[in-house]
C-alpha cells in the first residue's frame, strides 16, 4: 500500500497522467486523506510509482546575521534554539535554519607566526562550509530545536568542529 500526506498535488512519474487518467482503483485521492492506492485493489496486483508535490504555505521571513553562542569543548558545539533566543535574542517561532562551520583551528606547522614568533602551531579560519558537507552527524538540526553536534557521537573521535548558525524569522 502507498499513502501519502493530505493537500498533495500528483502526477504519475512515468508518462505525466493524472491519478485520474490512468485508471487505477485508489482508494483515496482528495486532500482530506490524502492519495492512497493498495496493490491489493488492483487488476496487476501492484500499483503504479507516483510523485507527489506539496503546496504548503510558505511564511515570508529575513535571516538573522550568523549567529555563535558556543564553542565545541566540553560536550559538542549546542546552537540549540532554547539558548539563541536567552543568549542572543533570537527569535522564537523560525521558518528555517541554516549551519556552517566556523572558527579558526590550530594546526601543526613550520611557520612563523603573525608576532613573528617562532611557533610550531598556526592558525587557520575554516572555510565556512554547510553542515550539511562537513561529514559530521548531527543531533539536531532543524528550526524547532536549533543545531546540536555532539562530540562523542562522531565516528572519527576527533569531536564536533565549531558551527555558526542563522535563523530564517517572521518578518516584521
């Protein structure tokens, strides 16, 4: 059986037809239940692969300048939306979040340093990439809860790097 959530807008991926000009018996096509087709009701005893494309309203909103209110030592790198909003004032009800990495990171190096000291140590600013590219697992992350990255659950034991978060809020 497929069932798909209420308000959808189908077509059949195939060939473009409607759910209504292909002839299959659904069982539900209407944005009360949503699309239903059950292999069991039909002649080949399997229904056909559908899409489905959601209208959802979309809430105008203004993302917040990058925003950083902890640093990964200790546990993991917490940009939870709870401490943004008491910390830094952001906003209560976000539509969306983004996350990149940020900071800057000490690396073993032969350089010289900016004070023209000696130093076995330089340091470098991340690149700034999106969470989403960095390879690390995440705890949270979406506009409900913030973004949370939690050191011991990364696979390469080297721990969370450190994230800088933005929030997608109501316009005023």
């Amino acid at each position: 059986m497929i069932h798909f959530a209420q308000n959808a807008v189908l077509y059949r991926k195939s060939d473009g037809k409607s759910p209504e000009e292909t002839g299959v018996a659904f069982t539900a096509y209407d944005t009360d239940r949503g699309f239903i087709c059950e292999n069991a009701k039909q002649e080949s005893g399997n229904c056909d692969d559908y899409e489905v494309r959601f209208c959802c309203a979309v809430a105008r909103c203004e993302w917040t300048r990058w925003l950083d209110r902890d640093d990964p030592g200790g546990t993991g790198d917490w940009e939870h939306l709870e401490g943004l909003r008491k910390d830094l004032g952001a906003c209560s009800k976000p539509a969306d979040i983004q996350a990149r990495r940020y900071g800057w990171k000490m690396e073993s190096s032969d350089w010289i340093s900016a004070s023209s000291v000696l130093s076995p140590y330089v340091c470098r600013k991340f690149d700034q990439k999106p969470a989403e590219e960095t390879g690390e697992s995440f705890r949270a992350y979406g506009p409900d809860s913030g973004f949370v990255c939690v050191n011991e659950e990364q696979e390469d034991d080297g721990g969370c790097q450190d994230y800088e978060v933005r929030l997608c809020c109501p316009a005023t």
